[in-house]
C-alpha cells in the first residue's frame, strides 16, 4: 500500500472560485443541483426539478430541457456519440432514463433544447441509483437502492421493447453505487460496486453472462470511477482507510489516501479524490496515476455539499448544491518540470516527460540535467547510466570531457560502447573506444569486437588504424577481412607483416580482384604485391599465371592493364583475355596488344608473325580500333605486312603503292602486285596512274617491265592524265629503253594527226551549223533592216533604194 505520506506532493494546481458572470444560481431558481456530467464541450447539470443546464467553454450556463418532472438522478454524456442519457423520475414511483440527441445543440442561442430521441420504462418500481450505457450503444445496466442490477441488451435508443435480465436479485446484495463498463480484448466486462460489496460480470455474450469476482467490500454512491487511457487501467473504489484498485481478474493495488470519500473522479491521468472533513470543509486531492506522485492537495470550506465533480477542458470542476462553481487549473508542463529539477526529482521529470511524449531532443535534455546532478553527487555510474541515454542528441565531448581522466576509463568505455552501438561514431571515438580498450588490456572484448559477425558497430577504417599504430597488426588485418576492406588488408601484408605467406598474398590478390574497388585497390597497391609475390613463389612463371589467371577474373581488369605495362608475362597472356570477348571500347587496348607483339617479333622472343596477323585481320571488327596507331607501331618495327593492311584500311592508296613498287624493286616477282595494286585503286582514285608513272620515272638502278610502263603510258593518254609533252619530257630524263615507250611514241604522233583532222573538222562543222541556222532564221523569221547607208557608195541611203534578204540595201544613184 502506497500512503499519502509516502508519495511525493507537489501543488500543481491552484483551486479557485469562478468568478465570472455564471447564471447556474438564476436558472435553479429555488432548487438545487443533483448531478452532473461532462464531455463533447461542455458541462451538463440536472437539478432536483428535472431540468437540464448547459455550460459552455466560455462559463455561460442555460437551461436546456425540461427531462424529468420529478427530478434527475443520473446523467451520462457518451464519449463518441452525440447521445445524452438521463435517468428520473418521471411520476412518483415511475422512473425512466431518456436519450436525447445534442446534434441541434447550439450554444450561441438562447432557446437551444436537446432532441428527445428515445424513452426508456423502468419496469421496477424501485428508486434506480446508477445506470450506465457502453459506448457501443447495445449495452445499458442499471442498479437499485435493493440492490437488484438490470441488463439491457440491444438498440436501447430506437427498439422499444427491450427486455431486461437481472443479474442480481434484492436478496444478494444492498444499495448499488457504481457501474462501468470495460472492452478487454474480445470481452466486455461490467464492473459493480455496491454498498457493501463488489462484483465484475462478464457480458460479452448474450445470454451467457457470467460472474467472475466478488470482494465484500464496497464503497458509497459516487466514490468509484474507472480509470482509462493509462498503463494501467483499473476501476478505483474509494473507502475510508484507501483508495482500491480492481480489475477482472481480482484486486489490484490500493493507495492509502484515507478520510470519508464523497467523489472519484478521473481524467486525463489524474484521479481527483475528495474527502469530507467537517461538515462544512472538504479535504482534495489530486493524485497522477501514472507517475504516482500527488499533484495537489488542499482543503476547501464550503457550507454547501459538492454535489457534482468532473473533469472537462483540461481543468477539474467542483459544483456545489446552490451552483457554486470552483475550477481547479493545472500549471503548466515546464512548471512542473522546472519544480522536479529544483527538488532532484528526476525520475519524475523523466516519466512526466515520457507521458507527455517529449520528442528526442526534449527527453535528452532532461537526462542530461539527471546525470548531471548524479555526476555532481560523486555517482559516476549512475550519471553515465544517465549520459548513455542522451547518444544521438547530446555531443558526445560533453560527456567524453567528464569521463576523459584515468580512473573513469571504465565509465567511458561504456558510453562509448553505447555510442558505437547506436551508430553515431566518429572516428575520434573510435578511436578512443580501442584505446580505452587497449589500456585496459581487455583483450577478450578485443577479439569479441574483431571476429563476433554481431559486433559490427566499430567503425572499421579508423579501428584498423588504431589498430595498426598500436602494433596489433593481426587484429587489423582480420577487421579488414571481416568487413572486406581488401585495399586495407593488403596494405598491412605489404607494409606492417614481415614475412607474409604466399596463400595470404594470393588470397588477398584474390578477393581484392573481385571486390568493387580493385581497380583503385591494385592501382595502389598491385605492382608492390604482383613484386612481392614473384619474390616469394620461387616457380615465378607459374606464380604469373596464377596472377593472370585471377586478374582475368577480376571485373575491373581492363583499367588494371597500365599497372603492368613493365611486366610483359603479365600484360600479354591479360590483354590476349581482354581481346578474346573485347567490347566496343577495347580498341587501344587492342592497338596495346599489337605494340607488344611487334616489340617481341623485332626481338624474335616469340613466333608471334602469325599471332600479328590474325590481330590485324580481327581489329576493324572493333568499333574503336586506331588504324593510325597501328599503321605507326608497324612503320617503327618495320612490319610491312602491317603497313600495307592499315594502307588499305585507312584508304592511303599512294603511300600503298610505294610499299609495293618498293617490294617490286627487291623482287621481280612482286611486279605484278605493283600494277594489280594500280588496277584495283585506279578505278575510284585515277590519279593513281600518274603517282605509279612517277614512281617507275623515278631514279633507280632497277628497271621497270616493259609491260608495266606501256600499261601505265597507255591509262595516262585514255584518261588524260597527262599531256603528251610533260610526258616525253620526264621520259627523256629517264633510263628507260626506247623499246618499252616505242608503242607510245608512235601512238602520240598518230595521235598528233588525228587531232590535227579532228580539229579542222569540228571546225567545218560549226560554219555549216551557223549557215543552217540562218537560213532557217530567213525562213521563218521577219527581217529588220537597220541599215542606213548605200553598201556601194557608203553614201547615206536615198529613195528609191532596194534591199536585200542578206541585209545588204542599195539605191539608184
């Protein structure tokens, strides 16, 4: 049991009278206030005529309805319906409980009447003391002054002939005091508070009603109330030594809050419970049931009795029998606050806060200010308890400078933890957690660390750091491993370890080739490791194949190809894979294969004549293949074969005739290369006859066949290329035989001749066209005569004179 005494007591309310213009005295007009309720805005009181008051947010009271003409017992206002429940009495001896509708409910009007929707005929004719009705509005109990509980099962507010079953009869028990109903799960449960005892019903089904508990204790007519909305719901019975809490399944825990109850009430997580002192005084508390601290205690005199105490608006309201109004206003969150931290009332601050639901930043601040105040009392544990909660919000040097001296290093090592746990390190942190732990020489949580899969929160690059600069070479290498930071590893087998084994180089090549950063890894670190490993494997030729093997594997090999330019056994057997399945921008790397292979056939490493040609013959099926660059690698090696494929393939027909007129030169047998060479270029590009009639004019001690020259002599007159003169000129400064251009000769003199007749006719031909076309002009066409003298005696023409059709005009003189 929880006293009063024990509970810490706070005034964070303040009681005071409502001293606004409230016309609830003026509507009663002689009688007094009987009950009340509250809900949906606004407060609703019935007095002992039978009529209802209506309050609104603003304090502004008006009488609504006339309910009962006898006065009202009972009011319920349903929470998530527009309904409004009132029990009387209508008749001496004749009791009902009415619905009324508030949706036409209008506070800025001054008739406004609530909608009387459905009336409800008690059939006993007992005085009624408690009724309730379940939010689903299908379910209505009611209680007697006998003792004697009622069921109503079904739509109470629109069936008119809704028959009641009796869960208790006059006999089993006395005045019933309170009644609610609870949904728990699937079941609905009906808890009963009498006089003198106490019950819970289960009514799910109909039907089937079952009782589930009793306890022979109860308590006086308003003194119950269940508490909602909270972790913890139960129904409170309030008696004279305590405060009871129940549930279906049996008493709970009670509070030991004595003194003779006259209300229970709840709301918002506060139970308000007012006890009678004197006649004329009333003791009040304010109990948080959540936080379990009371909020308010106080006394208050008043010679009227507290008939009606609700709670609406976020304030608890106490009305008296004349229709005295009290309010009782809770102060502000950050009040309260501000009084748990100056009291060191810090679990309290943390679980209001929680309560109210205090976003991250807010909840970090006030678990900064509790381990602060620990921190300042010598409680290091319990303040970095405290500090661990804050990670994510509060900067982690705040604390880190608390914690930073040696005899606090185990404090620290905990926040950091923390810290890498929840993923806000830094690498400073990081760093500081390894140190911490290797001051501490915990080895074991080292390990843990580096090989548990489920310890993943350091951040790895700086603990392979620390770890490193601390010697631990071991332990940095296997965090490598773990979260495959296949660059790092490498670097400590090259740089840190002293004699690294072959099967770790070879595994680290391995997985650095298959990871997504080998081309950056082996860029920095592959010579060094493709060096080292030739050193250790004393077969270096196997080790070369194993290491083109794997970097035949590796996705990224092609940007690894500059890393071993140096290293022919590498470069060739890597370059070869490429070219195997090459894609469309692998043509330098193709133009690199060819370079290698004309370096090895100048050094006659290989027989790799074959290997050059078939490369040449599969490269224009590359999109990106470089002609030029390969025309320039077989010039610089002296690779003719290639020269004249890349002639061919860049369209440099000229420069091709000179390879072959050169070939010809050194072989007689290549002659009739020289001249296919012409045939076969000439017929796009006839220029080429004059380039080959310049080549074999060219000085030379090798004479050209005489079938060539006339073969060229022969194209150069038929597509005149050349005239005869420029080439008799260049043929005379030749050493050709006069037998090889004879042919020639004589066709330029016949030729001369024709030319010559050919002339002299085309000529004739013209006049003969010109004197046709004027006659056919004469013919057909009017003659105008413009002349003006005599063409005899050239004198000025004078009449008569004649004129002629051949424009020639005369006269008689």
């Amino acid at each position: 049991m929880m006293t009063m005494f024990q509970c810490r007591r706070f005034q964070f309310f303040d009681l005071e009278k409502v001293d606004v213009d409230i016309t609830v005295k003026e509507n009663l007009k002689g009688c007094e206030v009987a009950c009340g309720t509250s809900g949906r805005g606004h407060i609703i009181l019935g007095d002992s005529e039978g009529f209802l008051h209506c309050i609104s947010r603003q304090l502004e009271s008006r009488k609504v309805s006339e309910a009962h003409p006898k006065g009202i017992i009972l009011i319920q206002q349903l929470r998530q319906s527009p309904y409004l429940l009132t029990l009387g009495m209508d008749e001496p001896a004749t009791y009902s409980i009415k619905v009324w509708n508030e949706l036409s409910l209008d506070p800025d009007s001054n008739k406004t009447q609530f909608f009387l929707k459905r009336t409800l005929k008690l059939t006993r004719q007992k005085p009624p003391t408690f009724f309730i009705a379940h939010e689903n509005l299908n379910l209505l109990a009611i209680g007697y002054s006998d003792g004697f509980l009622q069921l109503y099962r079904g739509e109470y507010r629109r069936e008119k002939n809704i028959k009641p079953k009796t869960l208790l009869l006059e006999d089993d028990n006395d005045r019933i005091t309170g009644l609610a109903f609870r949904s728990i799960n699937t079941s609905i449960i009906l808890f009963v508070s009498a006089k003198h005892s106490f019950f819970t019903f289960d009514v799910s089904q109909k039907d089937k009603e079952t009782k589930l508990q009793t306890d022979k204790a109860g308590c006086e007519f308003n003194c119950s109330c269940y508490t909602d909305n909270t972790s913890e719901d139960h129904y409170m019975v309030g008696r004279n030594d305590a405060v009871y809490c129940y549930t279906h399944e049996g008493r709970g825990p009670c509070y030991g809050f004595d003194g003779e109850k006259q209300f229970l009430t709840y709301f918002r997580g506060h139970l308000l419970i007012i006890s009678k002192l004197t006649t004329e005084s009333y003791n009040i508390i304010v109990f948080d049931c959540g936080n379990k601290y009371v909020g308010f205690s106080s006394s208050l005199v008043t010679s009227l009795p507290i008939r009606v105490a609700i709670g609406e608006w976020g304030c608890f309201f106490l009305i008296t029998s004349d229709g005295t109004l009290w309010q009782l206003k809770e102060k502000d969150l950050q009040t309260k606050m501000g009084v748990f931290y100056k009291k060191n009332h810090y679990d309290l601050a943390i679980k209001v806060a929680k309560s109210n639901n205090f976003d991250g930043d807010s909840m970090a601040d006030v678990f900064r200010k509790h381990g602060d105040h620990l921190y300042s009392k010598g409680d290091l544990d319990g303040a970095i308890r405290q500090y661990c909660k804050t990670v994510g919000k509060l900067e982690a040097s705040y604390v880190v400078r608390k914690y930073i001296d040696a005899s606090r290093v185990l404090n620290l090592l905990e926040y950091l933890e923390v810290v890498h746990k929840t993923g806000h390190a830094t690498p400073d942190l990081t760093s500081l957690l390894l140190n911490c732990l290797t001051k501490l020489k915990l080895n074991e949580k080292i390990e843990k660390y580096v090989g548990d899969p489920s310890c993943d929160f350091l951040e790895p690059e700086t603990a392979i750091k620390v770890f490193r600069r601390g010697g631990m070479f071991k332990h940095a290498y296997q965090l490598a491993q773990k979260h495959e930071l296949y660059g790092s590893a490498l670097q400590i087998l090259l740089e840190d370890v002293r004699d690294p084994s072959r099967e770790d180089l070879y595994n680290a090549l391995e997985k650095a080739i298959q990871g997504e950063e080998a081309e950056v890894v082996l860029k920095r670190y592959g010579h060094a490791l493709v060096s080292h490993l030739c050193q250790i494997d004393m077969k270096s030729a196997d080790g070369s194949k194993k290491i083109v093997r794997l970097l035949c594997e590796s996705p990224s090999k092609r940007e690894l190809v500059d890393m071993f330019i140096a290293n022919k056994d590498i470069l060739v057997p890597l370059l070869e894979n490429i070219c195997l399945e090459f894609e469309p921008h692998d043509g330098p790397l193709m133009n690199l294969l060819l370079e290698t292979y004309l370096d090895q056939w100048v050094t006659e490493e290989f027989p790799t004549h074959e290997k050059i040609l078939a490369l040449l013959t599969k490269a224009p099926e590359c999109r990106s293949w470089d002609w030029a660059r390969a025309l320039f690698a077989c010039k610089k090696f002296g690779f003719s074969e290639g020269e004249i494929i890349a002639y061919e393939k860049l369209g440099l027909h000229s420069d091709l005739l000179g390879i072959r007129f050169s070939a010809a030169q050194n072989s007689d047998s290549l002659w009739p290369n020289f001249i296919e060479t012409c045939r076969k270029y000439a017929k796009s590009k006839p220029s080429l006859w004059k380039d080959a009639f310049y080549l074999i004019t060219s000085p030379g001690e090798t004479e050209t066949p005489q079938f060539i020259v006339e073969e060229i002599l022969d194209k150069l007159l038929e597509e005149g290329l050349l005239e005869p003169l420029p080439i008799l000129d260049k043929l005379c400064q030749t050493k050709l035989r006069l037998g090889s251009v004879r042919s020639f000769l004589t066709r330029v003199l016949d030729r001369r001749e024709m030319e010559e007749a050919e002339m002299e006719a085309k000529k004739l031909q013209e006049e003969t066209r010109a004197i046709r076309r004027h006659t056919e002009n004469i013919r057909t066409k009017p003659s105008v005569f413009q002349g003006s003298r005599c063409n005899a005696c050239m004198q000025k023409l004078e009449f008569p004179s004649v004129h002629f059709l051949c424009l020639h005009s005369f006269h008689q003189q």
